[in-house]
C-alpha cells in the first residue's frame, strides 16, 4: 500500500460516499479492496453536518415584518431558530407570538 493506515482511514471518515471511497483508496494504494476493508474495520463514518444558506439581513427582516416568529423565519430561510432568535436580539427586535419562539 502506498498510503498508511491512519491516511486510508482519514480520507474514509471523510468521503461523502464512504462505499465508493473504498473502491478509489483500493486503486490509489494498488491493492485489493478487502485489504483497505481490513484496515478500516471498526471505522465509524462521520456525517457532514448540516451547511446552512446564510441569507441576508433584508430576507429576515422581510418576514419578521410580515409577522413570522423564530422558528417560521428559520424554516423559510432554512436557519436554525436559534440563529434567528440571536439575530432578532442582535437588532433590538421583540419575540412575536407566545409560541413559536424559543429560549435563546
């Protein structure tokens, strides 16, 4: 093999197709695919996490005028409401509605 064992497992953990990364790793390091198997037993795959849009000022400020509360303005700009909330806090802007706004 070409790569050790600790780079094989990095760029396993991070494939975003961790079944097709075995193939590619198998012929980068010229051997077969049951020897890179061997060396990863026991690997768990870590996820990528969740890429938020970042939208500007002027979307959010829109909906909370229309009268969105936190988690309605975060589902339409897909942001957590919790980002919305510290950005409703940042600006000086009160919660709208009893429910739908969370503690932050």
């Amino acid at each position: 093999m070409l790569m050790t064992s600790f780079e094989i497992r990095q760029e396993y953990k991070l494939a975003k197709n961790p079944k097709a990364q075995i193939k590619i790793l198998a012929e980068l390091n010229c051997c077969h695919i049951n020897d890179i198997k061997d060396v990863l037993r026991g690997i768990e795959v870590v996820k990528p996490r969740k890429v938020f849009r970042h939208s500007s000022d002027e979307a959010k400020m829109e909906l909370y005028k229309k009268g969105k509360n936190d988690y309605e303005i975060g589902r339409e700009l897909n942001i957590a409401p919790t980002a919305i909330c510290y950005w409703r806090k940042k600006n000086g802007l009160k919660a709208i509605g009893k429910k739908g706004n969370h503690k932050c």
